[in-house]
C-alpha cells in the first residue's frame, strides 16, 4: 500500500479549520464503511451456505471468498470519504 501525503491547506480551504474538515471526513468514511457492510451481508445472504460436519474443520466457501476479495479491492472508506471532501462532494452545516 503506498502512502499518499495530504496537503492540510486543502482541508482548511473546505472547512473553517483542519480539525472541522477531518470530523466531516470521518463521519462521511462510517457511512461509507456501513453502506458497505450492508452491500456485503446482502451478498452473503444469496450464496447458499455450505454444509459441514462438526468434526471436520471449517473450510471457507469458495463463493464468499471470492465477494470478500473484490471488496477488499475497494479503495477504503476513508480514502473516499478524504476524496470526495477535497472534491467538493460533501456538504455539511451546524445544528442550530
């Protein structure tokens, strides 16, 4: 995984302060990662469940294995949650 250094500057453009714009990021990086929980568990919920006997061990089902993969390539929830802040996607106020 390679890193990417953040230009702060751009934070603080979008927000009143860095500390502003990344509570903004983190809470836009939970939707995401609980959209995605949800994507995943109605994925799973189609595969058929594989039928084991309590002796023998658990052996992963080739079906899940592979929808877990492909959403492991996904960018993680806070990388997006970064981007679309620094885009302009995201859209935030005050409670009053």
């Amino acid at each position: 995984m390679e890193i990417t250094p953040i230009d702060l500057r751009e934070i603080d453009k979008r927000a009143s302060n860095v500390y502003e714009g990344i509570i903004v990021t983190a809470k836009r990086a939970r939707q995401i990662n609980s959209e995605n929980k949800i994507e995943f568990n109605a994925l799973l919920s189609t595969i058929p469940e594989a039928t084991t006997d309590d002796e023998s061990e658990d052996i992963d089902n080739p079906a899940q294995l592979k929808i877990a993969l492909e959403l492991e390539q996904r960018p993680k929830p806070h990388l997006q949650a970064l981007k679309e802040f620094l885009d302009g996607k995201i859209e935030f106020e005050y409670k009053n």
